[in-house]
C-alpha cells in the first residue's frame, strides 16, 4: 500500500510539474477570457487569442487606478502594452506601453480613461524578442463621459513595479494538486 501511495504522490508531483511550465507567459488579473490556459492557440492569435469575446466581466470607473498582473514562466525578453480597445467605436487606447518583461509575476498600475465604453476590452499584450506577441484579454465596462476622438490614444507611461513574488497558481493548477494530495490521503487513510 505504501507503495500506491507513493505512486499517487509521484504522479501528482509529475503532473503538478507539467501544469506549471505549460506556459510561458500569461495575463493573470483581472481574470482574463483565457485564464487557466495557457497554450499557444488561446494565446498568440490577435488582438485576444482563440477565445471569443464575451460579455463585459469586469466594472470600471473612469480614472479609477486598476492593478494589472502578469507572470513570465519562460522570459524571452521584450515588453508588454496594455490596452483598451472599444470595438464598436473603433478605437484603442494605450494605457502601458514598452514595460520591459521579467520573470516572475509582475504587477503594474493603470489608470482607465475618462471616457465611456461598454463591453470593449482590456488587452495584454508581450512582444517577446524575435517571436510572435502573446496576448490576453478580458472584456470590460468604463463609466466615464464621451470624449472627442482627438483624446483616443493618450495612455499612461507606467513602468515595471516589480514582481509580486512567487508565481501565481492558476484554479485549474491549483485544483490538479489538491486532488492528488486527497487521493494520498485516502490511500494512506484507507491501508
């Protein structure tokens, strides 16, 4: 019995490994169309990956300071821009621009622009050196008043703040390891 034991606990950590580097890079918060996944297929099609637009997720208030978190598993350089790209006013605003990639999570405020936008979306975007950019998106609301077209375009110049520090476990990740801990439990419970 200790044997299965050991087993399940191997297995777990093997596919607990596997689950954490399947990725090298992903937006985080706020919690993105694609969150938990993390392949090339949901990720470096543009402007927002494979997965589909959706209805707004998340409320916003113009001017409102929003924290934006990403975490590099495998950094190959380059920088990242977030945006918000109104779709049924054709425009797009850059919030971040030429934020210099890192390892690790990495967390930096934006602030949402004084203009109104319903169900548009905020955009991640790394542009890794010498690859094609990966991207990640999550649809939101603005409540702000309209503005003339001619203020479109004017973002933040945020920086880099740091990392946050260890790398954030997505729900899926998270749930593959606490099942396997349950299966061992069950096993050493049940010898």
């Amino acid at each position: 019995m200790r044997t299965t034991v050991l087993a399940i606990l191997a297995f777990t950590l093997l596919f607990t490994i596997f689950q954490f580097t399947n990725g090298h890079g992903q937006f985080i918060n706020p919690k993105p169309r694609t969150f938990g996944r993390s392949d090339a297929l949901t990720q470096k099609t543009s402007p927002c990956g494979s997965v589909a637009k959706t209805k707004a997720t998340q409320n916003y208030k113009a001017n409102q300071v929003v924290p934006i978190t990403w975490n590099i598993q495998a950094n190959h350089g380059g920088v990242m821009r977030i945006s918000i790209l109104d779709y049924a006013g054709g425009a797009s605003t850059i919030l971040a621009n030429n934020i210099k990639s890192a390892a690790g999570d990495t967390v930096v405020n934006v602030t949402i622009p004084d203009r109104y936008c319903s169900n548009c979306t905020l955009q991640w975007m790394w542009i890794p050196a010498n690859e094609a950019p990966y991207y990640g998106c999550v649809d939101i609301n603005v409540a702000g008043k309209v503005v003339a077209a001619a203020s479109v375009g004017k973002g933040n110049t945020n920086t880099n703040t740091g990392k946050t520090g260890a790398a954030l476990r997505t729900s899926e990740n998270s749930f593959i390891v606490l099942v396997g801990c349950l299966l061992a439990l069950l096993a050493l419970v049940f010898q």
